[in-house]
C-alpha cells in the first residue's frame, strides 16, 4: 500500500487553514487504510419493486389544484423516477365534498378550480390502477397572505430574486415558494431564406416560419421554506427564491419569473424541511443521519408501506416580474456560430440543405453564384429545446 509523502512544512501551510473538520477526517481515512478495516457491507433490506409511492402538489382553493404521483428508486437514485399513470385522485371535504382531479399529463393530476370553503378541512384520496389505496389524513386550511414585493439585486455571481411578505395577523408564520421562469433567446444569426426540397431552389423565409427568437421555461425543482417563528412579527424580507448565474441564456434578452406563496403548517413545513436536509446532505462523516420521512399520507391496503408524501390545503398567492438583459449591464451572454458561415453553390443546394443540417442564411455576393449557409444547430432556435409561440402574458 502506497501512500504520498506529505512534509511539515506543507502541512502547516496546507491544512491549518482548513476547517477543523477537514483535517479531522484526513487523519481518520488514512487510519482507516493503514488498519485495512474497510468491509464491504450487503444490507438486506430490499426495497420494493415498484417503489414506494411519492405525493407532490397541494390543495388550492384560489387557484389550479395540481398533484404528481411517482414512485422511489434505489440507489443510487440515477435512473428515472417511473411515473404513476392510470391512478383515480380525488379531494376531499369533512364537509362531505368531492372534487375528482383528472389526469392532465402522465403522472400528474389536477383541476382548474374547486369552491373550497375556509372552515372545511381536506383530504387527498388515491387508488391506484394496481388496486392500492392511499389516504391522506385531513388538513386545516390556511388562507396564504399576498407577497409583498417580487425584486431582485444584481451581483458578481448573477442575479439573485427575493420575495418579501408579511401576515399582519402573525398567523402564517410557515411558508413555502414556488416559480416557473420563462425566457426570450435568439438563435446565433437570422435565416432570410429556407431550401425549397421539391424545387431544389431557395425562397424567401415567411415570417410564420421564422425560427430566430424562441421563448423556453423551466420550474422549481429546490425546496424553498421560509419561518418567522421565533420572530416578534410575521415578516419575510428578501427571501431569495432563484439564482441566475452570470452570463447564462435567461437573461440574454428578457426574463420573467412568476412566484408563488404557499401557508404551511407546523406540520407540513417539519417534513419540508426534513426533506430539504436529507437531500441537501453532502455525505461525508460529519452530515446529520438522513431521518426517515413521515408524512400524512397512509397506504391503507398495505398499512407498513411508507409514503413519501404531505398534503397541505390553502390558498396561493402569486406574482411575476420581468427583467430585461438591458437592465443588467455586462451580462455578457454570447451566442455564436462553432463555425464560420461558407457560400453553398448552386450545384450543392441539396447536399448541403437537403441532407447534410445547413440552412440558407441570405444570398451570397452577387458576383458568386450561391447562398450564405450556417449550420442548423446555430441558426434554428428550435433545437434548443424551446418555441417559436410566445407565451400569453409575453409583452408585445
């Protein structure tokens, strides 16, 4: 067994200005190679084939109700999470009250709007198609104060955006975010001409066939929390809410972000917050043992099987900004072409555009015969994944 010489004097300038436990756990692995103590441990639990059940959404009474059923993996957790399709959801009141969520898209349940009421607690019941039944228990429903303010600061490490709030009946007190953003991107140049296949000719591009400005979005996928428990007031000032990271394609024309604020309970933002410290745990030695989540919702065909999984129940306020690149000076953000722009002759128009990825860009000098061309991976905004639609609430 070899191992790297490490001299005094490296070691004082080395390690003594890390953290006390980085030196900690430098000694203990090299104790544990020069005993030879490491042995490979087979755990015999086995997890179940098609995984445990996986609840995410929350009951709206102001808005969309949305929920997304799935199922656990094994480690090391890289392959898909398998969806649960074909399942029947529904809420319900103790008033006795059903409002049936339908299948939107694979995997994900919801409805428009449902008339809750304030003074009625809810449930979420699911039979899947394999004939299992789920059961939430019955939650208060919170009504969610509205956001102050939506606002950003502009820094060395991007654009950071904070939502502020505040409950003047110092009665939230738990409160969770959510956001879809959405952003304008232009592919690396303008096509003012496409390949005409049956003519073998090119023709001027029509504006519904444009491809230079696409609009894409993505939502949250972190777990955002906020408390003001152990404050004298129900106040939220700067929560940050998203990080743009400098130079990236969001702000390379115009942004949007719509945020929206949820009212948790004590309940309900525990396992929230629980969650977020097993995921955010970094593994090492020193990291807090991941705790079993334990959620409101029981399997009531199999009572033992755990569910991933909190139903909360209330209303949701929302706000959208927009930042244009203009607003943030030195953005930098740079789209090219990997390769130079070529002249395609007349003799080459379908080997080029016809089956080889290049597009017609304009025509060419007119003392040569042919078309400026680029590839399509740069000049069609498309195949970066977003659309030519812009979005409804888009500014014109």
């Amino acid at each position: 067994m070899k191992f790297s010489y490490i001299s005094s004097s490296s070691l004082h300038a080395g390690t003594m200005e890390r953290p006390k436990k980085t030196v900690i756990l430098l000694f203990i692995i090299i104790i544990i190679l020069q005993c030879g103590c490491i042995d490979k441990y087979n755990s015999p639990y086995q997890s179940p084939t098609t995984g445990y059940l996986v609840v995410e959404g929350y009951i709206t009474g102001n808005g969309p109700t949305q929920f997304t059923l799935s199922r656990t993996i094994p480690l090391p957790g890289d392959a898909a999470l398998p969806i649960e399709t074909g399942a029947s959801v529904q809420v319900e009141g103790n008033d006795n009250s059903v409002y049936p969520l339908a299948e939107q898209n694979p995997g994900v349940y919801g409805i428009d709007a449902m008339p809750l009421n304030a003074a009625t607690q809810y449930r979420l019941r699911i039979n899947t198609s394999e004939g299992e039944q789920y059961l939430s228990a019955y939650v208060q429903y919170k009504p969610t104060p509205p956001i102050d303010s939506v606002n950003w600061t502009d820094g060395s490490g991007g654009v950071t955006i904070y939502v502020n709030t505040h409950d003047p009946a110092n009665d939230t007190r738990y409160y969770q975010w959510t956001y879809t953003e959405t952003w304008e991107y232009h592919s690396a140049s303008e096509s003012a001409a496409i390949y005409d296949t049956a003519a073998n000719t090119v023709v001027p591009r029509q504006t519904a066939q444009d491809f230079y400005t696409c609009w894409k979005g993505d939502n949250s996928s972190s777990i955002i929390l906020g408390s003001t428990i152990k404050l004298s007031e129900d106040v939220i000032s700067e929560q940050p809410v998203q990080t743009i990271a400098a130079g990236s394609q969001q702000l390379g024309v115009e942004y949007s972000i719509l945020v929206r604020q949820f009212a948790l309970t004590q309940g309900g933002y525990n396992f929230l917050l629980q969650m977020l410290q097993n995921t955010e745990s970094l593994g090492s030695i020193f990291d807090p043992t991941p705790s079993q989540l334990t959620g409101n919702i029981q399997c009531l065909t199999h009572p033992n099987e755990p569910v991933v999984g909190w139903v909360s129940a209330g209303t949701m306020q929302q706000q959208r900004i927009f930042i244009n690149a203009n607003q943030v000076p030195g953005w930098d953000y740079i789209y090219s072409c990997p390769e130079p722009d070529k002249v395609v002759p007349l003799d080459s128009l379908a080997w080029y555009f016809g089956g080889h990825g290049f597009v017609p860009i304009a025509a060419a000098n007119p003392s040569f015969a042919g078309f400026i061309a680029n590839q399509a991976g740069c000049l069609d905004c498309l195949l970066q994944g977003g659309t030519t639609t812009p979005p409804s609430f888009w500014p014109n």
